[in-house]
C-alpha cells in the first residue's frame, strides 16, 4: 500500500493552496495516483495564509522599556539589588542556610521570587528593596571602574557615598577619565551600556600628530582589529597643532580600548582620553573627582534616549544586512587562478619586451657517436 503525504499531497502545493494545472508525472515514471482522501482535502477551502493572519502589533517609538525591578526573578539577584553584596556573595549566604522565604529557609540557589508578594528575611531582618540612585561622577585618572580590586587600588566608587549599592554603568580604563555614570537601577544601566541599544557617547581624545582626511575616512570606514570590525560613528577635529590635534569621536559601541586601538592601527598615539557625554548627559563644569546627583529630568531624558537610539538601530540594521547581501552577491567568475608574477615578468612588463623562458627536458641527449653520455669516456 503506497504511503500517503499530507504534506505535498497532489491536491496541494507547499503553502496549502489549490493547484490550477495538474502535476506532471516524472519522465519514465507512472503518473501520481490521487487517493480519495487528498480529493476530499483538495476540494475543501484553503486554510487562511500567513498574510491574511493578524499581523504582530509593532512597538511605538514612544513606549517606554518595562523594568523587570518588580517582576518575579531569582532570589541572589534580589538580594544583590537590595545591597547584600555581588549575586557570588548572596550565593553563599543561601548556601550557608541565611535567608528564608514565605517562612520557609531557601536551600536552593535560583529560586524564583516576586518582590511584591514574597516576604524575604536575611537573618532575620526583613529585606528592603534599596531606593534607586544615580550619580554623574567626573572619573580621574588612575581610578578603576570595578567594584572589587583584589590589589586594593583605588575605584570609582570610592569617590561616591556608600549609603546604596551602587556599580558603574560601562567601562573607562585606568588611564582615561571623564565622565561615568554610577546606579543602582540595573535595567537602565544595562540598556545604556549594551550595544543593541546604541547610545552615543562623546569623547575628546589628544592624539600625536595630526591627524589627515584619509585617518578620518578611514575611522569612519571602519577597520579590523583583534575584536572584530570596529568604526566610530564620528569623528571631527576640534583644534590641531603642530604636534598634536585634538578631536571629537562619537561611539555607539564601545570596546575594550576601542578608540586607542583604532587610532594606533592608524598610527598615532593617544595622549590624552576624557569622556564629556552619556546621550543627553554632559559633563558640563563638573570638577575631576567630584560627583553630583541626577535630577529626575535628567534619567527621563537618558530613558528616552535609549529608546531612541533603540529605533535608530532597529532601523539601520536592515539596511546594513542589505548591503551586505549586495556585496557577498558579486563573486568573481570562476576560473585560472592569476600566476604571481615574478621579477622577469615585472621587468619585461615594464620594458615591453618578452621575457626569456627556458626549456628543460629530462631526456638524455645522444653524443654524436652514438655513445650514452652518463658511464662514457
């Protein structure tokens, strides 16, 4: 008995739709046999397409990102949230028997609790969600962007009040300084720092040298690096002297080093490094190791400036997927491989002239007596 195929059945084609003409059979081979049931099933109406369907409901470019600070999530990042330490060091208090939930002691890590239902006591102390902070800190060289340092050298958060657990929001190395944002609102700082949000920020950067239009084309263009393909989204000079220019680079996507690495492949040497912008945030008068506290206004326009930047990258992302197809369509003909030219073809193509070639040939020649040349007189 021939198995059936519901799935390209005669009656049908790949989307579910009625076939106008009648499939034709393979050559040397007996014609499709239609069975009763895919008869039935041609002559019944077509299932609705994709198309027709509801189509998904599209994000405004006004709505806001939902915070996950009050929906359900694992109990060590709850208790990071609320200043008990790193997720690492919460871990061990839940491993050591210390916090108890809903009455009942957590013995697993990963546990899953809602912050609005679930009563959370870490020795005996109910757990208060921290208020959220956020601090514009002017970094100075020789300051680190971590929380912890085993060597015990100086951080930024040393620079800010310890009255809530905070962390910085992105990198600057030791050598840089400038502007740097300091919170504990981990969905704001996770939006700002990841680059499928795209937020600018704005350097001014002292380089060596000074710097031509083929180095800015170049930044612009984009180059290669250990990283990957790295390029600035721009870059202008704002003062140039006879040994060094000062410039203003834009980035959306920052790497480690990124904008040291970038000018020392195109070499030159950067001198001095300093942050001045976060999106809408500048650095404005702020003096170099103080901090100040940000208004509300000031994080309702960096939020609205992660979603911006969202649809702004939401929309270039086509457009470079596009031209990319373009450009891996193009292949060259398939065929010889071009011969590397050596130096008497270089010579000759210069000269015009034919350049000598020399025959071997591994047949012994014959002496003139008739005699063989190797074992001969």
């Amino acid at each position: 008995m021939p198995r059936r195929s519901y799935k390209n059945s005669p009656g049908k084609n790949a989307s579910g739709a009625k076939r106008t003409g009648a499939a034709k059979p393979k050559r040397g081979g007996r014609k499709p046999k239609t069975s009763r049931a895919t008869s039935l099933a041609s002559s019944q109406p077509s299932a609705p397409k994709k198309s027709d369907a509801k189509k998904r409901p599209q994000r405004s470019a006004g709505a806001t990102i939902a915070s996950t600070r009050d929906q359900p999530q694992r109990l060590q990042r709850l208790l990071a949230a609320a200043g008990f330490g790193s997720r690492r060091q919460c871990e061990t208090l839940i491993e050591e028997g210390r916090v108890e939930v809903d009455g009942e002691i957590a013995a697993e890590l990963g546990t899953i609790v809602d912050p609005k239902t679930s009563k959370v006591f870490v020795d005996g102390v109910p757990l208060r969600q921290q208020k959220l902070v956020y601090y514009a800190v002017n970094k100075p060289t020789g300051f680190l962007s971590t929380n912890a340092d085993p060597r015990g050298r100086q951080r930024v958060i040393d620079l800010v009040p310890n009255s809530e657990r905070v962390f910085p929001v992105g990198r600057l190395d030791q050598s840089s300084q400038g502007l740097m944002l300091l919170t504990n609102d981990g969905d704001l700082a996770q939006q700002l720092s990841h680059p499928k949000y795209g937020v600018r920020k704005v350097y001014r950067v002292t380089v060596a040298g000074k710097i031509d239009g083929e180095t800015m084309r170049n930044m612009r263009k984009g180059i290669y690096i250990s990283d990957g393909f790295v390029r600035v989204e721009g870059a202008k000079i704002v003062k140039s002297r006879a040994r060094a220019t000062e410039m203003e680079i834009t980035l959306r996507e920052g790497k480690n080093r990124e904008i040291r690495r970038i000018l020392a492949r195109l070499g030159h040497k950067v001198q001095v490094l300093r942050r001045i912008a976060i999106g809408p945030l500048r650095i404005g008068d702020l003096p170099v190791g103080a901090h100040r506290l940000l208004s509300r206004d000031e994080v309702a326009r960096l939020k609205k400036a992660v979603e911006h930047s969202r649809n702004e990258v939401a929309e270039e992302d086509p457009r470079r997927r596009s031209s990319g197809a373009k450009r891996t369509a193009k292949k060259k003909p398939a065929g010889k491989r071009r011969r590397a030219e050596s130096r008497n073809d270089v010579t000759a193509r210069r000269t015009r002239r034919k350049p000598p070639t020399t025959k071997f040939s591994f047949k012994p020649r014959k002496s003139d007596d008739g005699g063989s040349i190797i074992g001969g007189d």
